[in-house]
C-alpha cells in the first residue's frame, strides 16, 4: 500500500513537517493498521490460549 502512496513508512515521519494532507492521511491510516493489526494478533493469541 505504501507504494500506492508514495511514501514509504520511515520517510513519512519527517515528512510530516512538510503540512501535507496526503502526508498525514498517510502516515495516520499506517498508525491505524498498526494498532488494528496488534489488536487482532492480541485477540487471536488469547483465542489460542483458551
């Protein structure tokens, strides 16, 4: 999806100080993965265990 984008995760960071919108919708829907994928693996590994 990055590449789509046109930016890669650790070049987005500072471009952030640049003021773009493309800029901060990217790197907050690659924050909003982040925390869903980590809430999925949690959930999964707890279903697992039981």
């Amino acid at each position: 999806g990055w590449g789509i984008a046109g930016f890669c995760p650790g070049g987005a960071i500072p471009a952030l100080g640049l003021g773009r919108a493309e800029t901060l919708i990217f790197v907050g829907a690659m924050v909003a993965g982040i925390a869903v994928g980590r809430l999925a693996r949690t959930r999964l590994a707890r279903l697992a265990t039981t």
